[in-house]
C-alpha cells in the first residue's frame, strides 16, 4: 500500500514536470489568437450596432424632447468611441505580448 503510494505521488511529480517542460517548448500561434480578437471584437461592434438601431426605433416610436433625444445619441456615441478605443488598446495589448514574447526567445536561444 505504501510503496503503491509513493509511485503514484512519484508518477505525478514527473507528469508535471514533463508538462511544464512540453508547455514551455510549446509555440504559441499569434495569428490563431489574433483571429479570435478580431472576431469576437466583430461580435462585440455587431452587438452594438443592434442596439444602437433599437434604440434609434424607440425614438422615433415614441414623443421624445430634443434635450432627452441629444442625450441619449451622445450616449450612444460615447459608448461606440469607447468600444472602438477599447478594441484598438486590446489589439495593441496583443501585438506587444507578441513582441515581448519573441523578444524573450532570442534571448533565451528558443
């Protein structure tokens, strides 16, 4: 029972590390994770145009003051900025890792 105990803490502690080392020499695909930004940001801009048009039809369906209607489009227009400089900042996070990354490779021989 014992010894069956200590192989088997003994194989995990190997598993592990052989993972770490797999994951280590693991390249990472930048194009495959850049992909996937733009699309869930297409996601995110389709999103808000949809909301954007259900808003415009809610004030056009109902009486509406001007001062309230300029409010609510300057909301829109603030929140369609924000996603924008959102998304840019996102992609250049993104393109920064990258470099970092390579950077750190040719340093370390990789």
């Amino acid at each position: 029972m014992r010894k069956s105990l200590i192989m088997m803490v003994a194989a995990m502690c190997l598993g592990i590390g052989l993972t770490s080392i797999a994951l280590a020499d693991q390249q990472i695909d930048w194009r495959t994770q850049k992909k996937q930004l733009k699309q869930s940001q297409k996601l995110e801009r389709d999103t808000l145009k949809l909301k954007e048009r259900q808003i415009r039809q809610s004030l056009k369906a109902q009486p509406v003051s001007g001062a309230t209607r300029a409010q609510i489009i300057d909301k829109m227009r603030r929140d369609h900025r924000d996603l924008i400089l959102k998304q840019r900042d996102a992609m250049q996070k993104l393109k920064e890792q990258e470099k970092a990354y390579r950077e750190y490779q040719r340093a370390n021989g990789g």
